[in-house]
C-alpha cells in the first residue's frame, strides 16, 4: 500500500506537501531549466554515416588599418587661443571700501525688521561685502544705507551669498545687489535715516 500525503502529514512529515508522483516544477507551475548538454565535437547521424564536424567560426579581420575619425562639423568653432586678443571673462574685481552703513533685514512681507550697524569692508559692480557683529542667515534679503560724508545715505537692497565668522566676534557677510523693493515701509526706514 503507497503512502498518501496525509498519511505523512499526520506522521508529522514536513515534506507531506509534495506529491510524489508529480514533479516539483509542475506543482509550483514554474519551466525547469534547460538541461546541461556537454559540448560535442562531432554531431552524430545516421547509422554508418561518418560523423559531421562543424566548421569554426572565422577569426574577425584584423585591425591593421582602423577606420579614420570622422572631421569634425564646420558648425563647431573652436576657441581661440588664449592671450590672441580674446575679450576674456575676468574675475569681478573687487575694491577695498571703508564706509558705515546701516543695515536692516526684510522679512517675508519685505518690511524692515531690525536694524544695527556695520561697516563695508568692499564693493564690486554686483556684489558687497560688510562686516558686522550680528550673523545673516543665507538668501536673506538685506537694506543698506551707506553714509558717505555730508551727503545723503545711499540705499541698497541685496540677498545674503554667504555669513562667515571673521573674528572677535564680527562677521563677513557677502550681499549679491539687486533692485531696491518699493514700499511704504521702506520708504518709511529710507526717510528716518
């Protein structure tokens, strides 16, 4: 008598949900792997007929001559050499510039919040630098009043690039210039210096 599945399962038999007479790949739905086949030199055919030796492959052509690169497009110009009278991209150049500025921080409504006073450090066509004892967050939008002598303030508006600590407790802050933001309130700050 040929033992069940149950038989086993009852019998405590981990494996009882296998059948025996069904194969694991049928059970589980899944396409068993191709069997391994050894390499053979000679393929075998009809009885009393010499064997059939495949060809090799032939060996690619060898690279004696390789194919030149293609010229390059006339669309595509190459830069001129340095020095050969090329209007080059020069580093901002920054000059030293010592005033006393007032400087007030905007909040989100572009209204002067605080202000306390610094003094420049210096200046370039689209950028500042001040040094100052209270630290600026970055992208922070900043107004400065610059005192020249016996003359009205001049009013800036930048954002904050980088705040780094200096010494003795100042901070270099570097402000990108931008337009000055118009409103009441500004114009308020600008009017009390």
């Amino acid at each position: 008598m040929a033992d069940s599945p149950t038989q086993h399962a009852s019998q405590g038999d981990p494996f009882a949900w296998i059948d025996p007479g069904v194969s694991v790949w049928d059970q589980w739905g899944a396409v068993p792997p191709p069997p391994k086949v050894k390499p053979t030199t000679a393929m075998p055919t009809e009885a009393g007929q010499p064997a059939i030796t495949p060809e090799p492959a032939p060996a690619p052509a060898p690279l004696s001559d390789p194919e030149p690169l293609p010229e390059p497009s006339s669309d595509f110009d190459p830069p001129p050499p340095a020095g050969e009278g090329v209007d080059e991209q020069a580093p901002p150049t920054f000059h030293h510039f010592d005033a006393e500025l007032d400087v007030a921080e905007l909040d989100e409504r572009l209204r002067p919040v605080t202000t306390w006073s610094a003094r420049a450090t210096s200046v370039n066509r689209s950028s500042m630098s001040i040094r100052t004892r209270r630290m600026c967050y970055a992208k922070t939008i900043l107004l400065v009043a610059v005192h020249l002598i016996d003359d009205k303030p001049i009013i800036l508006a930048g954002r904050v690039i980088s705040c780094d600590y200096a010494e003795e407790g100042l901070y270099l802050v570097d402000i990108e210039l931008m337009p000055k933001p118009d409103s009441a309130e500004i114009r308020d700050w600008e009017s009390n210096r």
